[in-house]
C-alpha cells in the first residue's frame, strides 16, 4: 500500500508559476513510476507529466512540455511538479500517482494503482 499526499496548489494569475508537491509514505520502494495527471470539471482525467523513480527519464504532455518540470527527491520520497507561465487552461485539481509496474510511462490512467486526493490549481486570466 503506498498513501499519497499532494500539496501547494492555490490560485494564480496567468503567467505566473507554482509548484506542487507529493510525499509518498508506505511501500514506496516498490514504486517505478510517478505522475501528475489533472482533471478540470466535467472533463476526464489527463496524463500531465511523468518521472521514473529510479532514473532520470521524464515524460511530459504537449500541453506542458516547456513549461512545466517534474523532479523526485528518493531520500525524502517528494515528487514535485514546477508550473511556470501557467494559463487559465490549466486550471485543475492535480492528482499525484504511483505506478509499479514500470508501464505507466505512457501516462494511461488505468496503469496508476495509487492516488492522492488531489490539490486545486485555479489560473485566472
């Protein structure tokens, strides 16, 4: 079992930046795979970007690729999600997620055994 906890979302004016944070706690070495997805209201859940907890690789969606950089800290089991030149498209709740299979790379929602709750990013234009 691996309990996830996100944090530092808020409102922000366009153009600017913020940045999420996941603590991961429980059976984290177990883990390959930690995303951030996003989901606005009456839309489905989308594949925001990607790191493999064991190595540098990344993996981005268009929609972010350049603007926003995610990062994992082992030794305090943090991911962290920088969003720069944030737009009111953007506006979501964030959801932090753990793969442990090493097939998540692709940013399916089916492949993410754990969730956190969730944190509200709100972007006004």
């Amino acid at each position: 079992q691996v309990s996830l906890v996100e944090s530092g979302g808020g409102l922000v004016q366009a153009d600017t930046s913020l940045k999420l944070s996941c603590i991961a706690s429980g059976r984290t070495f177990a883990g390959n795979i930690m995303s951030w997805f996003r989901q606005a209201p009456g839309k489905e859940r989308q594949f925001v970007a990607a790191v493999r907890w064991l190595g540098r690789e990344k993996n981005y969606a268009d929609s972010v690729r350049g603007r926003f950089t995610i990062s994992r800290e082992r030794a305090t089991n943090t991911m962290s999600l920088q969003m720069n030149r944030l737009k009111p498209e953007d506006t979501a709740v964030y959801y932090c997620a753990f793969n442990t299979d090493g097939l998540g790379f692709d940013g399916r929602v089916d492949r993410y055994e754990f969730w956190g709750q969730g944190t509200q990013v709100t972007v006004s234009s």
